[in-house]
C-alpha cells in the first residue's frame, strides 16, 4: 500500500468522489477512524442533511426449520428438531391483532427458513393475511434466498413469483441473505442458498418491477477484507444500473451457537470502520441502517457520527439474530430512540418503508 | 496548543461534536503515545463492605450489623494478594468501606505484611478512606499518609472524587469526603511523593458547569504538584442505588472523555472505561484521546481458575487493543511499559 495510494484516497473520501476498489482497500489499511467518520458523516448530510430515520416495525419470522443448513446459522432447525416452530394462520393472524393495537406500527417485516414442506401458496396467503389485516402496513418480506426457493420449488421464473406476491400485496424486499457475494465465501458459509448470481437477478428483476429493497452485507467472518469490500462495490454497480436500493444494512457476523463458531465476534471497532466504509463506497444508495439489536444500542447511537442515518425499528420479537447470541433488548420504545437521536444533534424522522416521514405519535408501547 | 478555558469546555461539553473533538483528542494522545494503548494486570480487593457513609449512589456498602457484611482476616487478604501474585499482577488495589473501629494500626499492620510478604506495588485507599483513617486516628492527613507510606503504601487511586463541586455532593454523598478535603489528600500525597490518579464520575445528575470546575479543580492542583498519573472517566451505574436514573449514552461519554484529555492538558495519562461502558464502547476510546485502558481486573473466580482463564482475560485485552489496530502494552503502576505484545491481531 503506497502512500501515494492513501493520500488520494483520503483526498477523494474527504471531498466525497467516488471511490475505487484499491483506493477502498487503502483506506481501511490507513485505519483512521475520525477522519473516516467525519468523511461518511458529511456524505450523510449532504444525503438527508440533519435528519436520523426510524420506523416502527414488527418482525414476523414464520418459520426456522430450514432445507439450507448453512454453517453461519443458529436460527435453523431440521424438520422434527425440538424447538422447530412454523406459524400456521390462526398464530399469524393473532399477531396481527396485536400488531393492529401498535399506533403508527408502518411496517411488517416478515423474513424466515426455507421449509422442506410448506407451499409457495403458504407464503403467499400470509401477505394476503397480512394485507387484509393491516390494510395501510407495508409488507416487507422474503429475502431473494427465500424467492429463489419459492421459484424453485413451484418452477415458475423469479419474476413471475415477484409479480404473484406485488400483487398480493408485498411492498418491499429486505435485501437479506447477500451475506458476501463471493462464490468462494458462499460455499463455506451458505454453500446450499441462493448463489451470488441467483441473488443478484432476483433484486435486479424486483427492481425492474418497481418493487424496492434493501441491500445488506453480513462481514466478520471468513471473508477476506478485499471480497468484503468488492461486495461493497458489486452492490454498487446494481444500484448504478437500477436505483432500486434504498438502504445498505450491515450484519457482522455473531458466531455462537452456527457451525462457525470457533471464529470471534468483530470488534466495534471493526463496526464502526465498516458503517464509515460503506458509506463512503455506497455513494449511490440514499440510506446507511445502524441496526440496533446487532450493534447494541450505544455503538449504533454513536454510528450516527459515522454516517448512518437510519436507526431501523422499534422491532418486536427478532429471533434469527437473537439466536446468535446478540443480548440486545427485543424492541425499544419510540420515545427512547428519538431521545438517542436527539441528543447525538439530529432531527429523528419516523418514516414508512420508503423513507416517507410520517407523523410520530407520542406514546410510549412496547 | 492554547490551554482550553472553562467556558470554552462547558460549551463544548453541552454541544461539542464528538468526532471532531475525537479527532483533536486522538492527535494529542498519538503525538504524546504514538500507536501504544497499555493496560495493567491487577486485583481489586475490597477488604470489607461495612460503610457508615451510606451514599445513595453506591450499590456495595451494608451496615455492620447487616447480615452479608463482611471483613476480610489479614490471612484472607494475604491469599488474595498471593493468587493475583500468581496470575502476574503487578498491583493490588485494596479499598473499602469506611469501617466503623479499625484504628490506623490496623492498615499499618495490612500493608506491612503484604509487603513482607510479596513483591507487588500497593495503589490503595481512596482519599475517602486516608481522611476516615487520619480522623480515627486524630492526627493530620499528611502524618496519616506518612504512616501508610512508612508501612508500605506506594500510591493512591483517584476513586470517591465523584464530581469535585459541594453541591453535588451533598446531593448524592452528604456523608462523604467534601471537595477541600479530596484535593488537600491529594495534595499532601504528592508532597511525600506519593503519587496518584484522579478520577470524575458523570451522570450524577451534575450540570456540564460543574464537570469543568471539576476538572479545572484537578488541573489547577496538577499544575501546583504535578503528582497525578492519569485522569479517569467513570459513568455512574445507576443499577441498585437510591439515587438511579438513566447510564450515561456512547455519545456523551465519548464527547466527554475527548474533551479531558484535550482540557487535562497537564494529566499525561487518560484512561478509557471498558469497565463502565462495556468493551465495544472501550475499544473504540482510544479513537476519543485515550491512551490506556486501565485494569484487567482479575475477578476471584477467574483467578481461581487459574492459568487459562487469565490467559483469556489478558488475551481478550490485547484482541481489544490490537483489533483496533493499536499496539499492546502491559504497564506498572506508574506507567511504564513492562511488556508488549507483537504485531497486530488479524481482526478476524
């Protein structure tokens, strides 16, 4: 790494031009922290200024009996594993009582196993369900992982799955399940889900319909840093050709309880690098996620300062990362989050899924 | 550098951006440490937990009659201060309650026979304790201290300065050691060459008005003694106390702490509190000016674990250190470097 290299890389990142692979790589290597968060943090507010996002969600996560058996997993289990659960339509449909009570509730985000058994028409009827209930709630749900099962297992092409469920109903897709876009890491990680090329025709194709998603990286594991950054760039030249990204989430990696877990948790350190990385390298996709319950909440409170812009949800009843060990709180109230925000200097936004402020009502709920 | 004023660092303290602040902060301890973040071994010993103080702050004291109060034997503390001895410490930090009827002769008696008995330096008793101690006694602090030094006793910790401002302290410690008092401990400490740290405690309720005179009270005696080693951040623990409340968040202690370390400017010493805000906070204090990461405390069941989990307490420092990118060092107790650990970790 020449210093020529890192003078022009500090010198791009600090005038927010767009960055290459080499300069990327440079710039981790340099590993100076403040000067990459004060760089994402301008790039932020040149985005949305002084305003922080979140939104009030519930996280449904139908079923964790799995066909994938991925290494990095601790949500998965095998059909007949004690502990195995599947929501059948009177759980789904008492949830969504209780979801009905939530003032403001904007967004149901559904996301789950690949079950051996269970028919696309399941997953199918549940955004119906969903959509009959809350008739005004975004749908967020199925990563491309579970699409391409569901194209899969019906032989219907991916478009033709997406165009089923848009018109059942589904508003966005999380983007989940990129984990790294690397053949090679996949294979070790996720050897049996969707693959780089499968995930990303199924969000270029989501785009193409005009259904948005997120797009998200899960890092810290056995990657290399050069293919966790070139994942960062790969999202990028999707974004560049669809603009159908509108937010980046950022999973490190929790190995207890998945088939990795001889390998340690990342550090903050490492955390915060990264949110400031890849908002710098993601100049292309509006929104940077500090996703609470993975980072805890003081780090992705001070996130803020490192570019994100968007503290995800209230959030009731996660389990996949739960199940990896991460001993955050299963949700936080309205009132705690915009006070976080506040205090860091910014203007906290409630927001729908598509980043449309919302009016934010007062009570405190769970 | 032009020397920070008050007013300048109570403004900045209610508004200050903390990754700017991070950034000055970060220059000052680099220049001063270069990429060297150090940490001690040592051992906590709390030798009782009879308190006639009662602070509403406090989670630990019990009266005497109580019936989980406890005072350690001479033979107790002497196992504990040979078990951090095995695991490698090179200091015992032995603090209490303020215990009723002890008498001097009974500290004395202490330190003598840990340092007959072991070589180790002994960083002990809060000024909270040294004023209870010389009252006891009814001599003077400094002749207090001369005795304790006489006996064994090599330096002080900064702990019970809470916040160095009367009206806060009659708020939350009205029995305990008042701001004259804690300085002029101090200040006789250094007299007789007995160093120390200082400490403050934030989120006590106090206004960002009285953390500067706290600091500026701590900087003012620096200046005059030059006797403190390093200047630490705790954030109040509201969990199990009278006074509760809600934990200080990332985003003020880290504006916090970069602010001592650019306002303490004659400190050289500014430690980052994994202890107080959890290792993912404390790893990235060294990016905000701090320059150590104070203690691995060894906790009685892991030493009696002996060998490998202290290994992983040591382990687990130096991955927090190196991890971030940062070169390891053990330090003494006055801050020299006694080991480094190579190359950086490969943060995966």
């Amino acid at each position: 790494m020449t210093k020529e290299l890192i003078l022009q890389a500090r010198e791009k990142a600090n005038a927010s031009l767009r960055l290459n692979l080499q300069e990327a790589l440079a710039l981790y290597e340099d590993n100076d922290l403040l000067f990459l968060a004060d760089c994402a943090r301008r790039m932020k507010e040149k985005k949305s200024g002084r305003q922080v996002f979140y939104n009030v969600n519930k996280h449904i996560n139908l079923t964790n009996i799995c066909t994938s058996g991925c290494p990095l997993c601790a949500f998965q289990k095998k059909e007949g594993e004690p502990g195995g659960f599947v929501l059948e339509e009177t759980d789904i449909a008492k949830i969504l009582e209780e979801a009905k009570s939530t003032r403001n509730l904007g967004e149901i985000h559904i996301v789950s196993a690949l079950h051996p058994d269970k028919p696309f028409e399941y997953y199918l009827n549940v955004v119906k369900q969903v959509r009959q209930a809350l008739p005004q709630v975004d749908i967020k749900a199925f990563t491309p992982v579970e699409i391409v099962h569901f194209s899969q297992m019906t032989g219907k092409s991916i478009k033709e799955v997406l165009e089923i469920l848009q018109k059942a109903g589904l508003s966005s897709l999380p983007g989940g399940g990129a984990e790294i876009l690397s053949d090679r890491v996949r294979e070790i990680i996720c050897p049996k889900k969707a693959t780089t090329a499968q995930w990303i025709e199924t969000i270029k194709t989501a785009h193409k319909l005009g259904i948005r998603t997120n797009c998200t990286m899960m890092y810290g594991h056995i990657e290399t840093i050069e293919e966790r950054l070139q994942h960062l760039f790969t999202l990028r030249d999707i974004q560049d050709e669809t603009g159908g990204f509108q937010a980046f989430v950022s999973f490190p990696f929790h190995p207890a309880n998945t088939g990795l877990d001889y390998l340690k948790r990342v550090g903050s350190w490492e955390d915060m690098k990264m949110m400031a990385l890849s908002r710098l390298i993601l100049d292309n996709v509006d929104h940077i996620k500090a996703f609470w319950i993975m980072l805890t909440m003081p780090i992705a409170q001070l996130a803020l300062g490192f570019g994100a812009d968007d503290l995800d949800g209230t959030i009731g009843e996660e389990k996949i990362i739960h199940a990896a060990g991460a001993n955050t709180g299963r949700g936080i109230t309205r009132s705690k989050l915009r006070q976080l925000i506040t205090e860091a200097g910014f203007e906290p936004v409630e927001r729908d899924t598509f980043y449309h402020p919302v009016e934010a009502g007062e009570e405190v709920f769970k | 550098m032009m020397r920070m004023n008050a007013k300048e660092a109570e403004q900045l303290l209610v508004s200050g951006d903390p990754i700017q602040l991070g950034q000055l902060a970060g220059a000052e301890a680099r220049k001063r440490f270069g990429d060297r973040i150090t940490f001690i071994v040592d051992r906590n010993i709390n030798y009782t937990n009879v308190c006639v103080n009662e602070c509403r702050f406090c989670a630990f004291f019990r009266r005497k009659e109580s019936k989980d109060a406890y005072l350690l034997t001479f033979d107790e503390i002497l196992g504990k201060v040979r078990e951090a001895v095995d695991a490698g410490a090179t200091q015992v930090m032995i603090q209490g309650g303020l215990y009723p009827d002890l008498g001097l002769e009974y500290y004395e008696k202490m330190l003598r026979l840990i340092k007959e008995n072991f070589k180790i330096t002994i960083h002990s008793f809060t000024a909270t304790e040294i004023q209870h101690f010389a009252r006891q006694a009814g001599i003077s602090i400094l002749d207090c201290l001369k005795r304790l030094q006489a006996a064994g006793l090599d330096s002080l910790p900064g702990g019970g300065a809470e916040i160095l401002v009367d009206a806060v302290r009659q708020r939350v410690s009205p029995k305990k050691i008042m701001t004259e008092d804690w300085l002029h401990v101090m200040e006789c400490a250094h007299s007789i060459g007995m160093e120390s740290t200082a400490t403050m405690v934030i989120g006590l309720g106090e206004t960002m008005a009285q953390r500067v005179e706290h600091m500026e009270r701590i900087r003012q005696l620096q200046d005059k003694t030059g006797g403190f080693r390093a200047f630490i951040t705790w954030s109040f623990q509201p969990g199990n106390t009278e006074l509760g409340g809600e934990k200080t968040s990332g985003w003020n202690y880290m504006r916090n702490l970069a602010i001592t370390r650019l306002y303490m400017d004659n400190v050289p010493h500014i430690q980052g509190s994994w202890v107080t805000q959890g290792e993912r906070i404390g790893q990235l204090t060294p990016a905000f000016g701090a320059d150590d990461l104070g203690s691995i405390m060894l906790e009685e069941n892991v030493v009696k674990a002996a060998g490998t989990a202290y290994d992983m307490s040591i382990q687990k420092m130096v991955d927090m250190i190196q991890g971030a990118g940062w070169q390891a060092a053990q330090r003494d107790t006055e801050y020299n470097v006694i080991k480094t650990y190579g190359g950086k970790a490969d943060v995966r």
